[in-house]
C-alpha cells in the first residue's frame, strides 16, 4: 500500500495502492501511521505507477455507504493533518494525476513538484464538500485562487498549477525523483527546531480555522456524503467515467452499443 525508500537520512514514500492510489480507510490510515512513525530528516510524498493520487475511491464509499463514510472522512482528514502537521519537511513529487483528494496531499506538503498529469479539486462536481482539514489545506496553498478552483473543480495542467502556487517548481519526468530529494536535503539542513517552530507559525491561521470550525462543519460535511442524495450522485458520476472510458478506447472514439 506504501512502499518506503530511504536515501540517506531521507525517506521515500511511495503510494502503491490499485492503478491510481484511491484514497481509500486502508490507504488513509497507511498515511496516517507511516508519517507519523518514520524516522527520517526529510519525507517525499510520490506515486507508483502514473498516477501521484487519482483521489477518494469513490466506488468504496458507494458500495459501503453511510457507515463507510461515517469511518472514512475521519480517516481522510487524518491522513492530510498527519502530512501538514509533520514537523519535519515533506516535498510532494507528482509524477501523475493528482485529482481532488490527491491535490490536497500534495498540497499538505511544504513544497511541491510536478512533472506530469494533471492536478485539481473536483469534490463539487461530484456533489460533495470538502472536509475542513481540506478546505483549509487548500486555503493555506493558493491563497484568494482556492475559491476559483475549489468552484470550478478546474484541473490544470503543470505550469498553469505553477502560476497558482498550486505547484512550486515544474521538472522533467526523469529529474522529479532527484530534484525532490535535493530540495529535501536542502530543508533538512535547516536546524530542525528551527524549521519545526517556523512550520507551525506558517500553519497556524490554517490549524486555528480547521480547530476553530471542525465541530461543527465536519458532521454537516459528513451528512452530506452520507445522504442519499450524494450517493446517488456519486454513482452517477462514476457511470458517466465508466461511459466515457467505454465511448474513447485506445485514442480512438469508437460507437458505443446502446
């Protein structure tokens, strides 16, 4: 589900969960536990495969309905805070997709690289909102461009991401790995204490706000994913992929059978 690599006194961790890394309890609670447990001067959050974090497996919450998300959100918010409140620096090397849920992991980080894909918030296209832990992940990132792309669920290409903030640097596929770790090195040689307090003073309007309005958003938001209503919609949202996966094979558009 997540596979470690230490280099030096950095570590590698590598998302390693189905083709695009859906955000499932599983893989949250892998987050969770492998962020917090490592020993390392320095953290780079990437993807297997071609995909950084395609975002929640919104199948799993379908099939596992109301008690499924009553779990899972929880476990959502945890991951992204596990990444955000770690004291030591962590660098998002996006390699691929970074889609919704995914976009906040990598946002979570302190800095950010993108070779490939495509990266966006697209919670409200599918009809849900957004965690506050999220929300104001994404907040602290972009700044006045958050309510643009959290609106529009606009996904962006690397260098329109760079113009945003959204992404700090932009590198070739092959230099990402190498370029995350030389600017891992570089943060690590800041005397940890150091980097530690002024990481919590950067965050600190962020954390106040989520601590601030958590008790009271979060069991709307989860009602929200909980209702009917939303199920529905994610339902029909994952039809209309499937329907359009179905529809475009292979670069070509092909008659689809009715």
């Amino acid at each position: 589900m997540i596979t470690v690599e230490a280099h030096g006194d950095l570590a590698v961790l590598r998302l390693d969960h189905g083709k695009v890394n859906a955000l499932d309890l599983q893989l949250c609670e892998a987050i969770s536990r492998t962020v917090s447990s490592l020993v390392a001067d320095g953290l780079i959050i990437t993807g297997a495969g071609q995909a950084f974090s395609a975002g929640v497996d919104l199948r799993r919450v379908v099939e596992g309905g109301a008690n499924y998300v009553a779990d899972f959100l929880p476990a959502l918010s945890k991951a992204f805070l596990a990444i955000f409140d770690c004291p030591r620096p962590v660098i998002a090397a996006v390699g691929g997709a970074a889609i919704a849920g995914g976009c906040v992991i990598a946002a979570a980080a302190d800095y950010r690289i993108m070779s490939a894909g495509r990266i966006g918030l697209t919670e409200l296209l599918v009809g849900v909102p957004f965690p506050v832990a999220a929300l104001e992940i994404i907040r602290h990132a972009v700044g006045h461009h958050a309510q643009r792309l959290i609106n529009t669920g606009a996904v962006l290409d690397a260098q329109t991401a760079l113009s945003v903030g959204l992404i700090d640097e932009v590198v070739s596929p092959d230099d990402l790995l190498d370029r995350a770790l030389t600017r891992a090195t570089a943060l690590s040689r800041i005397p940890p204490a150091a980097f530690a307090l002024t990481k919590r003073q950067l965050h600190r309007p962020a954390r106040s706000r989520i601590e601030a309005a958590r008790g009271v958003d979060d069991p709307k938001v989860t009602a929200l994913w909980q209702s009917p209503k939303a199920l529905s919609n994610i339902a029909d949202y994952l039809e209309t992929l499937r329907q359009s996966r179905v529809q475009h094979s292979g670069g070509r558009w092909i008659r689809r059978a009715d």
